[in-house]
C-alpha cells in the first residue's frame, strides 16, 4: 500500500483520480489536492502560471497535510510542464521533489517513462490543446527520443471544456488519431482534463495499440516512484506490464 499525492490544476476530470484509486485493489491512496489555476486556458503563459514553482509548493503541503505522509507526488498536468521545456520541466520536479521529500514527476516524464516500458518509440498524438502547445509536447517528446509521426489537434481552450467530453467522443477521437499513422506503436491522449480511467481497456481495444492517457500515466509514474509498481488489471496495456 502506497500513497501517491496528486497536484492537478483546476476543475475538470479530477474525479478519474478516485476511480482509478478504487481499481488498484491493494489499498494504495491517490489524495488529490486542487493548484490554484488563475486564467483555464491551454495558452502560453497561462500555462506557465500554474506550473509555477511556488504554486506546486503550497499543492505539495496541502496535500501532506491533508493525507499524512506521502510515497511520492506528482503534477498532474501535461501541458503545464512541458511548456517549460525539457531542462525546465526537469527543474519544474526537481524544486517540487525538494519540497515535498518525496521523488516527483510530472505528466509529461510520465509519459516518456510509459513509453521506455512500452519500449514505444514512435508514436501518434491527440491533443485537444490548439496547434501551437501540441507542437510544444511533440519537441518535448522528441528531445527524449520519441517520434510524433502526426498530431491532431482539437484546438480546445479550456481543461473545463475537454472535462465535458463524452466517452464514445473520446474512443472516437483515439481511433482516428490512429488511422492517421498506422505504423505507430502507440497512441499518445496528453490532457489530464480528460476522462479516461474508465476507458482504458476499450481504448486500447478499439486501437489495437496501447493507448497512453494523461491521468493513467500521471498514476502509473507515482505507483512505480514509489516502489508500488505491479501489475493491475483494468487501467490498460500499461499497468498490464506491471
């Protein structure tokens, strides 16, 4: 039994964190704490406001103090890590690991981490962020050696709008990012606004491929961080690998 905190900005798909936390069936805890998000919007600047360093510190204490001692904590959020850049995303974890005295991650290392133990090197991605972010991801990616063969974006502004997205829009939506580059071995979905968790297993059998979700690889990174890595059934391809 681990508990992982979870930082995650705003109001949209945070209820995904509770219903995963009751199909890890080993009594590990993922207490969730909400950032303080200023301006919803997948735009530049905003999300650098809520990456920012003294915002991730006040989240890591709250949610200490709310749930006692923690295994790990991760930022559950994609796109405001990655638009930091690779080396500031990198710094972005290391000042959260040093407030929190727990290893962090972010969204977005969990993603390149999902697809070392997928051994996934190419990859297609469906972003509801407009062009302009999904493009940021796709460097990021890339710069750990990970090849973005096609990117779809939905162009959504806010977290609040893509948390309102219907699952057979989502499984939809996963399929044709799919069609569009065949030869991926995986599907890439980056927004932890999005629902998911109940999705998994379809998603992946509706692609044929595993599907890697924002708020499935956030969990996957603080379970294995914090030594709580095994495999669980009905959260995907990759808490299968365990």
């Amino acid at each position: 039994m681990s508990t992982v905190g979870i930082l995650y900005p705003g109001h949209s798909a945070e209820d995904d964190y509770p219903r995963a936390e009751k199909r890890l069936q080993d009594g590990s805890l993922l207490p969730l704490v909400h950032t303080e998000m200023k301006v919803d919007a997948h735009r530049a600047d905003a999300l650098l406001d809520i990456g920012g360093d003294d915002v991730l510190a006040d989240g890591a204490r709250r949610v200490a103090a709310e749930a006692g001692p923690l295994d790990a904590i991760v930022w559950a959020c994609t796109s405001g890590s990655f638009i930091f850049g690779p080396e500031g995303a990198a710094r972005q974890v290391a000042a959260l690991q040093e407030v929190a005295g727990v290893p962090a991650s972010s969204t977005s290392f969990a993603f390149v981490d999902a697809c070392r133990r997928l051994d996934v090197s190419t990859v297609a991605l469906g972003a509801t962020y407009p062009q302009d972010v999904a493009d940021a991801f796709v460097a990021f990616l890339g710069h750990h050696g990970i090849t973005v063969l096609t990117v779809s974006a939905r162009d959504i502004i806010t977290a609040a709008e893509v948390g309102t997205l219907p699952a057979q829009t989502v499984l939809d939506f996963a399929e044709a990012v799919s069609a569009d580059a065949p030869a991926a071995d995986a599907v890439l979905l980056p927004d932890t606004a999005l629902h998911t968790v109940e999705l998994l297993d379809a998603l992946d059998a509706r692609v044929g491929k595993p599907v890697l979700t924002a708020n499935q690889v956030s969990i996957w990174q603080g379970l294995r961080l914090a030594d709580a890595d095994i495999v669980r059934p009905g959260l995907g391809t990759l808490f299968r690998k365990g």
